[in-house]
C-alpha cells in the first residue's frame, strides 16, 4: 500500500492510494500515521478497508510527511560505492552513522528553506526505510520482520557547516526543511527487489544525481540489524540509507543551491518529490 498524510502543515490526515491512484481519507480508521500507529496490526487493519469507498481526496490538496513525530531520524554516510568515489573517500569499513533532528521534517513539495548564513546547501536524494517493531540486537535474516515499509528522503545537508572548521553532521543536516519525507509511505511488499531500484534528482530540469540502489556498500537488512547493536530502534524511526553520486559539493566546481532553484527527485516505485527553494 502506498500511505500518506494529506493537509494543511500541523493538520494532517492519514490517507491511502487506491487502485486508481485517487487519495483516499483514513481519518475514520486511524488517527495518524505515527509511532502508535504505525505497525503490522494497523496495517492488517488498513488492508481490510475497500478504499474505494471511503472518502476521495482532492488531488490539489498538500502532501505532508508520510511519518508524523518520529523519535529518531537517522542517517546512513558514504553509504554507495559510486558516491565515495566521487567525493574521494575510502571505502567505510563500517556504517557511518549521524542524526538528524525530528524538527527537519517536512512535506515532500514544500519550500526548503535556505538557513540565514548559509552558503552551502546541497541535496541528496536517498531511501530511507522505517521501522514496524521494535528492533534490538536483530540477526540480519529477521530484519525484514522490523521493515514496515520505505519512503523517499532528501537528506538536505550545508556542507560548510557539516565539514568545515567545527563541522559536524548533525549540524549540517538538521535545519528546518532540511528533510523533506515522501510523498508515500510505501509498505515492503509493493517493493519486489530493493536492492535494485534507480534514483535520479535534477535542479532546475538538469540532471544531478543518478545511481541505484544496487551501489549500496551496506543493504538495509544489514543497516537495521547493524544498528539494533547500539540502540533499540521502534515502530516509526526512520532510517535514510546514502546517496547516489551527483551532489553539489561533488561537482567542480561545486554547486550549491539558491533561492528560486526547483529540486525534482524520484525513487522507482516509491514516487516523486518536488521542492522550490526559498
């Protein structure tokens, strides 16, 4: 099933894709997807409902992010081979891990917003997956049983404040706007091979990044059971998983964004975001 959240920002509604790719209102049903909900006994009880008859949702109204109050966001670096190569990295021997703070999410096409002072703002398009169960020190082979499903993320990151002088990932990817999150909430079995899924993002119609998911160093069963060592991980974390090559701070020179910049990004099966910059 591919599950959103429809509304105007802070006032959200749970909501579905039917048959026909028309939004259908879950607000009778659930009362938001968040971690209370978001689980395998909610989602047995969505796929009972004929969508169809409930109520239609006007394709013009706003899509916020698929998840709602997360407790964590976390992000996955250097995590496709193609990518480290770009920028020139070794190899991680390991999963590099980061935060990104909760306050960062926002809807999948609305405006990010370049912080004052900012001079180095780049985009990363990724798929994150989410969790379903509580997940702690998992074996590999039962990771699949913690995925409640995938959604597309763009891990918005200001380099000088990641990299440079005091830099750290946390701070340079956390901002406000800095993670828009969806359109959909797409539950794992609508996805046949997630190790094989292509992702492209164009600035202003040109295109900047292209890869696929078959480049990633580290595979999301490994991700989820890697981090389940070091924290317990529940129902509605999400967890975004790298970047194909692409990134502004790759080019040479390097680009940034800039106020007026339109941001397209995409994930097979998973949908499209589209984002102004402001």
């Amino acid at each position: 099933m591919k599950l959103l959240r429809y509304g105007e920002k802070g006032k959200e509604k749970p909501g579905a894709l039917d048959k026909k790719n028309k939004i259908r209102d879950l607000s009778s049903i659930i009362k938001d997807f968040d971690p209370e909900n978001i689980n395998f006994d909610v989602l047995k009880k969505i796929k009972e409902v004929d969508l169809e008859k409930m109520p239609e949702i006007s394709r013009s109204t706003r899509i916020g992010s698929c998840i709602n109050r997360p407790g964590k966001f976390i992000g996955i670096g250097l995590n496709f081979s193609d990518h480290a190569t770009e920028i020139g990295a070794q190899i991680p021997k390991e999963p590099i891990v980061f935060m990104k703070a909760t306050s960062c999410i926002s809807g999948p096409n609305d405006n990010i917003v370049i912080p004052e002072n900012s001079k180095k703002c780049d985009w990363e398009v990724e798929i994150a997956f989410v969790i379903g169960k509580k997940a702690k020190n998992i074996v590999e082979a039962d990771s699949e049983d913690h995925i409640f499903g995938y959604c597309i993320v763009n891990d918005i990151s200001e380099r000088e404040w990641q990299l440079e002088g005091t830099g750290q990932w946390v701070k340079g990817k956390s901002a406000d706007t800095f993670g828009p999150i969806g359109p959909y909430l797409v539950t794992k079995d609508e996805i046949r091979d997630v190790k094989n899924l292509n992702m492209k993002l164009d600035v202003n119609g040109k295109n900047m990044q292209k890869g696929n998911t078959n480049k990633m160093i580290f595979n999301i069963n490994f991700l989820l059971s890697y981090l389940s060592k070091f924290m317990s991980l529940y129902p509605g974390d999400i967890i975004t998983t790298g970047t194909p090559p692409g990134i502004g701070n790759g080019k040479n020179p390097p680009i940034f964004l800039k106020k007026g910049d339109e941001v397209r990004l995409s994930i097979d099966f998973l949908g499209e975001q589209k984002q102004k910059i402001s």
